[in-house]
C-alpha cells in the first residue's frame, strides 16, 4: 500500500501553489525541515521567512504580511502553532479575519518518541471554538495536497492540522476536495464512522474487516471540523441510527463534540466518541502510541459492535 | 509639507493641540478609554500623519500609502483623533467612541474603520504586524513606502516585543520606525516599581535598532529624528521619546492613575479650558 506522510504532501503543495501564485509566502519558526516549507525556501527564497524559534512573532509578521496582500502561510508543530502563539492566532490573524493560513505538522500522539509536551491533544478544540477559523484535517497525501489549494482560495483564516507519519494513501487524483463537504468513502447501513486526519485510513480498514462479519457500516472523511458538514452528519445519523467519532486528538471539543452537537441537535442516535481520553500522551513509536491509546482497527471495530448493541 | 521650518512646526503643534482636545471630547462623552497614553502620544502621532506620512483619506487603500500600526492599540482616541482630524471620517463621529455600533472600537480595529492599517490592543502584536508589513513592503515593489510603529514603554515588558525587534534587525528592515512612547507609568504605578524595561535605549540598540532619544514633545525633534530614520540604511530605527504621560492637562500629567480612566463632565470642561488658552508646549 502507497503511503505518504501528509506533512509531505504539504510541501509539495506548497511548492506548486508557489509556483501559480505570487501573493504566497510562507513562514516558520525553525522546524523548516520538518514540517517540510523547507522545501518552498529552496524554490522561492524570497518569499519565505523564518522567524526562528518565535512562534509568536511568526503569527504577528503574518498579519501584517496579510493586511499588505500576501497569502502567508505560517508552519509550525500544532503545539507551537496553537498553543504557545494562542492569542496572537486569536487577536490578530481571527480577531482582525486575516487571510493567514496556519499550517500546522506533527499533530496528535504520532509526534511519537519526543513525548507529550510535543504531542498537540487539543488544537482542533482550541482552533474550533475561535470565531472565523476554519479548521481542517486531511486524511491523507492526496487530499492534503487539494486541501492546500483550496485552503489558498479560501478567505480568512484557516487552521490546517497535519501529520508526522506517513500514512496510507486512500484517494486517487479523481477527488475534488470542498471544505466544508465531507466525503463518505463506504455506504454501509448498520452505523457510520465519521474520521479525521490519519484515523480515516483507519475507519476504512476497519470496515472493511466488519464487512466480513456481516455489518455493513459506512465510513465519511469529516476532513473539516468546521465549519462541519451537518448535513451529511443529520444524513447518516437519519440512514444508520448510530455514529462512531474517531480522531487522533482528545475527545472534548474536537470531531467527537462537533458530531455530537449536530447529532444532539438534529437527529439524536446513539454516539461513541473515539480519541484520547482527557489526558496526556508520552514517548514511544506512533504505532504504539495509537495501540496504546486505543486508537487502533481492531478497537474501532470493538467499539462499532458495543455501538450497534445500544442501537 | 516636509521641511522643517517654523511654520510646519506651529502647524504641527496646532494639530496636536487638536488631537488633544479631541481625545479630551471623546473620552469625556465615552465615559471610559484610555486618557494618559492617548495625550502622551498626541505630539508623535500629529507629526506622523501631518507632517510625515504619505496617506490619502480619498484613497485609503492606495498601494504605496505610508503605514501607521499603533501598537500601543488603548491609545486609540490619539489615532481616531488624526484620522477625523486628517479628514477619514466625521469628527463629528468621535462621540461614538466606545458605544455600541460604533466604528470606533475601545482598540482599533481596521475592519470596521478605514484608515486603520492594523486591529492592535492586545500589547506586543502591533509591532510584530509592523515587521511583517516591512518585510511585505520589501517583496512588493516597485511601490516604496514606509511603516511606523508607536509602543508604549509598559507595553515593551511582553517578550513579544523583543521577537519582533530581534527580526527587524535580522531583516534589516531600514523601512520601519518605531516610536516609544516612555511616559514612564503603566496602570499600576511607575514602570520602575511594576516591571523595568530600562535601560531602554541601551536595550533597543542592544537588539540592532539604530535608536534616537528625544524630547517625545517637542516637534522640531520628532521631525529631525524622523529624517534620521529616512536616511539609515541597513536597519530599523527606534525613536525613544520621553513623553508625559497626560500631557496637556495639568490634573492628568504624570499621573499612573489617569492610564484607563476618562474625565468626567467638569474634568473635561477644565481640561478642555486648559488646551484652549495654553500652547501645549507652555
């Protein structure tokens, strides 16, 4: 099976829409190489600043690169992105609804071997609940690369989580990314799994492997967390009376939360919300940590057959 | 308008005499607001928009406009005051200030207000927006203009500060200026007693910034200093004037009390009394 790491694919993007597009400079805070802007500072030296280890001031310069017309968008970990730069994402890139998009890589627990106090639980809660951010989460190389396009013609501020590892690629070049529209992969009528980020790859295996057992379960890409798809969400709960969250972040106020509100509010199923537990991760492989922390095929499975019990 | 002769100077001074007594009038009908830093600034921020900086309140948007980002944002009714003064909007409209609807914010805030080049309050944030705005001044060419910036020195305590500074100089961005406002009073008393930044000049030169100290009140200084920063090359210049805070009014000068309170109805009288009869410089 292909895989690409999204942080990868984010690069790439980057370098083309460098290419199209002359408005688009690109910021970081000395994590160039990791988070792959590394690659746009080779191509378009002019156009990239590093703001050294300054993820406050990353943002600041961004504003203002934005109120003089230019597209920034500004890399870091997701930790440093929307944790130690909060209220300068707050007050003057949302507050202000600039045209600033942050990127941020090495979300979640498969930050991996350097620990918790890198592995970003919350951002997606954090970015979600800030007025004008639209926040985003691709599954994989392929979408992230339409992601980065679209996330360009998108006005405003727009929050873009990616990932360290690399992950399975699941969509082909026919895809047409919408933010705000997510994408149901599997049509299945026993009960839906709405994934983000790297858990879609997942979903897919996971129901795929259900299938086998007689439970036809379908699966959506909720690539964008907000603004949600409520919709497809009131849809599916209406088609298959029971939705399984699973996301690599905590399960307060990320895509778990936002499923629930839509499905409290339009079409109450029974829900399970898979993710991290109110707590924090620690050292280890990505692998591990999603074994360890639950997030693995064979507990989405577990719990899709606890979910169809109470249905 | 920009040679400095004794005309311009008393034109200068005329205006911020105005400004002052703007910022007196809006407070006053507010009820709240920012006094003491808004009047230290009047001098300063007269001398940019009508002296120094290339805006047009006809074409606000205009590619090659010089940049002003008060990054000292509560000092708001000081760049209301310039920008009705400069001809952006109503005067008349000052006494919305602070109210519901009203364009004018308690901190700027540049979708609601045209001329209002950046939404600034929060401290730290305005000078980081002035650097990414000199950086994007370098990328966009062939329009030259130039951006300034105007801190206060209680403001200088977030670490903020000091990121943006540090990459001004790296960039050695020669198009940006950045005034302090040193009034010497943050809210809860003197900054030496709060939290010192000094010795402030040696801190900015410290960082790379070719820095000036002058009288933040005297007109004739603001404008050569001005020039000074016209003509260096290579890096951003800080212009560290020593101001009073509350200047112009006799029962607000140097006083930390007067930062974020606004005068009631027979304060503003005297005060405004007081900017009729007397040059600010008296």
């Amino acid at each position: 099976m292909e895989k690409q790491a999204t942080r990868d694919a984010y690069g790439k993007a980057l370098v083309e829409l460098g290419r199209k597009y002359g408005d688009v400079v690109v910021l970081d805070a000395d994590l160039s190489k990791s988070t792959k802007t590394a690659d746009f500072a080779k191509v378009f030296p002019d156009r990239f600043i590093n703001a050294g280890v300054a993820e406050q001031n990353m943002m600041g310069m961004a504003a203002g690169l934005a109120a003089s017309g230019k597209v920034p968008f500004a890399s870091s970990f997701a930790i440093f992105a929307t944790g130690r730069a909060f209220e300068i994402v707050r007050n003057s890139l949302a507050y202000a609804n600039l045209n600033v998009k942050i990127c941020a890589t090495h979300a979640g627990l498969t930050v991996g071997e350097d620990g918790g106090s890198h592995q970003s639980v919350e951002d997606l809660a954090i970015m979600r609940c800030v007025p004008n951010i639209t926040v985003v989460a691709p599954a994989d190389g392929v979408s992230t690369r339409q992601a980065v396009a679209a996330v360009y013609h998108h006005p405003g501020p727009v929050y873009l989580r990616l990932g360290r590892p690399a992950v399975p690629v699941i969509y082909d070049e026919s895809l047409s990314f919408r933010i705000g529209r997510g994408i149901v992969l599997r049509a299945g009528k026993d009960a839906t799994l709405i994934g983000c980020g790297i858990m879609v790859a997942k979903c897919l295996e996971a129901a795929d492997r259900l299938r086998a057992e007689g439970i036809d379960v379908s699966v959506v890409d909720m690539h964008t967390i907000k603004p949600i798809d409520r919709d497809l969400i009131a849809r599916k709960a209406h088609e298959t009376g029971a939705i399984l969250t699973v996301e690599e972040h905590s399960v307060l106020g990320g895509l778990g939360g936002a499923v629930c509100e839509v499905v409290c509010e339009q079409f109450p199923v029974p829900v399970m919300r898979m993710g991290i537990n109110d707590q924090f991760g620690q050292s280890g492989t990505p692998d591990d940590l999603l074994e360890y922390y639950g997030l693995s095929v064979a507990m989405i499975m577990a719990n899709t057959r606890i979910l169809l019990s109470k249905k | 308008m920009r040679e400095i002769t004794e005309s311009t100077i008393h034109a200068v001074e005329t205006k911020a005499r105005s400004l002052r007594r703007h910022i007196i009038s809006m407070l006053g009908e507010a009820g709240s607001g920012h006094s003491g830093g808004s009047l230290s600034a009047a001098d300063i921020v007269a001398c940019l928009y009508f002296w120094e900086m290339n805006v047009d309140p006809h074409e606000p948007h205009k590619p090659d406009r010089d940049r002003f980002v008060l990054s000292k944002g509560h000092a708001a009714p000081v760049l209301y005051a310039a920008l009705a003064e400069k001809g952006f909007f109503p005067v008349i409209e000052l006494d919305s200030l602070r109210k519901l609807g009203s364009r004018l914010q308690g901190h700027p805030d540049m979708n609601k207000l045209s001329g209002v080049e950046a939404s600034t309050g929060s401290l730290g944030q305005g000078i980081s927006w002035a650097v990414g705005m000199a950086l994007a001044e370098r990328m966009n060419g062939p329009d030259r203009y130039r951006i300034y910036a105007l801190l206060g020195d209680g403001e200088i305590e977030e670490g903020l500060v000091w990121e943006a500074l540090m990459a001004a100089a790296h960039y050695k961005l020669d198009n940006l200026t950045a005034f302090l406002d040193h009034n010497r009073l943050q809210i809860d008393g003197p900054i030496a007693e709060v939290m010192s930044p000094e010795p402030v000049a040696d801190k900015f030169r410290a960082f790379g910034w070719e820095t000036l100290v002058i009288d933040g009140h005297d007109i004739s200084q603001i404008m050569q200093a001005l020039e000074l920063a016209r003509s260096t090359t290579g890096r951003p210049t800080a212009i560290i004037a020593d101001t009073v805070k509350g200047k112009g009014c006799s029962f607000m000068e140097n006083k930390a009390e007067w930062h974020g309170t606004a005068p009631n109805r027979e304060q503003t009288i005297q005060a405004l009394e007081e900017l009729e009869v007397s040059p600010q410089r008296a």
